[in-house]
C-alpha cells in the first residue's frame, strides 16, 4: 500500500476495503478531475491491486442517481463507456468494487457470511432518491441477510462544513428536520448546517442494515487528507479532485 492514503472501517475487519485519499493532493482518482485519463486508469488499478492483489476494479459513472448495478463480469476501467449507476454489488471474488467522491458519503457494505458486498455513492440527492434502500434491496436479492451486513461511512462533508439554505432543505420532509441545525442569517436570508453522514446512517438504519459505523473524517475541513467539492468551489477553482473507497471478498 505504499504511497497511497488508506483509511479502514475497524467494523469491515476481515473484509479487504479502504477509504482512499488523496495523499496530499497527489491521488487524484476521478476520470472527471483534472489529469490524464491513462494516468487516472493505472492509478486506479495500483488502488485495486493494493485492496486485493489480482482483482479487477468495477466502478461505475456516477450521476447522483440512485441506481444500482450487479456486478457479474466486470467492464473496463476507462472514461467512457462505464455503467451508469451510483452503486454497485457483487458476490463475485476476484472483483474491487469502487466509489468516487468529493464531500458526498461513501458506504462500503458488506455481509460475509453470506459473500455478498456493496459500495454507494450517496451524496444528497441520491440519499433522497433512494441510493441506499436500492443498495441494501440489491445485495439482499444476491443472497445478503439485512440483520448480517455491516455498512462503514468514510469520509463525507461534516455538519460544521454544509451551510445550506431553504431551497436545498425543502427537499427533505419533516422527519428530517433533525438532521438541520440553524446556523447565522445570510443577507437576511435563513441557513443550515446539514448533517449528510447523518442522514445517509439513518437511511441504512432504516433500510433494516444491522450494524453502522463512521469513520467521522470532514472532507472539506481536512485539507491534506481530501479532495473537496465545496472547497474548490469556495476557492473559484476550476476543477476538482475526487477520492477512491474500495471493497472486495476475501
């Protein structure tokens, strides 16, 4: 694992997994970031290999959905041409199943008793949406017991870091007002801090996952540790990295 910066889930032990960062912005994992889409492919591969030593990477185009692909054979690793999905399932050894982010949740899923794992890409509009219902809905149609998976959230934008405005919280129902802590007027207009790790544990609760752990890490606050989307932004850069989390059968 030299080189790279690898978080693990102490609840995945024994299920080969990693959070990936950016290493001090030297890994940049994303097709849509900025540099070389060979150089992105190798790097993502090198990744792989450092998860489970021969296997093939299986990511797919991530567009906010909350679509769900079974992985049976896995497709090439290149900018084009990808499933389009934001998660993806698997009771196939051999294959890495990978989620890129910039601020939104990964979640590395796993029951191993029954050899059957997920990965999700769950930023807001997915959450809604249903990325993590379908998710736990597809891994149980593989063989998965809902009571038996174990569900780690890796680093995500922190509540202190996602001011939002009521635009954005009016997509959310009134069960989640817990999950929206008031935070100092803008222009005379009304602010939040949106909890997104928080949701996204309450949707994995809800959807019957049995156990549930974050690793608590702020993309947007942790500068060295992570590739932000909101950060960029805020700093009117034109483009931005992303990060990698990886998981595999034993």
């Amino acid at each position: 694992m030299a080189g790279f910066a690898i978080e693990t889930a102490p609840l995945l032990a024994g299920v080969p997994h990693g959070f990936f960062g950016s290493a001090g912005g030297a890994h940049q994992f994303g097709f849509g970031g900025p540099g070389d889409a060979g150089a992105i492919t190798r790097l993502r591969a090198a990744a792989a290999a450092a998860i489970r030593p021969g296997a093939v990477l299986a990511a797919p185009h991530q567009v906010h959905s909350s679509e769900v692909v079974v992985v049976d054979e896995p497709w090439p690793d290149e900018a084009a041409g990808r499933p389009v999905a934001d998660a993806v399932v698997t009771r196939r050894r051999g294959v890495v199943l990978g989620i890129l982010t910039a601020d939104c949740a990964p979640v590395l899923l796993a029951d191993p008793e029954a050899g059957v794992i997920g990965a999700a890409h769950a930023g807001w509009r997915g959450a809604v949406g249903g990325v993590i219902a379908n998710t736990v809905a597809a891994m149980e149609a593989l063989g998965a017991s809902r009571a038996r998976i174990r569900a780690a959230i890796g680093p995500t934008i922190a509540q202190p870091s996602y001011e939002v405005d009521a635009p954005f919280r009016a997509h959310f129902g009134p069960e989640a007002a817990r999950f929206f802590a008031p935070a100092p007027q803008r222009e005379g207009m009304a602010r939040w801090l949106f909890d997104l790790p928080g949701f996204v544990g309450a949707e994995l609760v809800a959807a019957g996952v049995g156990t549930v752990d974050d690793l608590a890490r702020d993309t947007f606050a942790e500068v060295a540790r992570y590739h932000s989307h909101r950060r960029a932004s805020q700093a009117g850069a034109a483009n931005y990295g992303r990060q990698i989390s990886m998981i595999a059968l034993p």
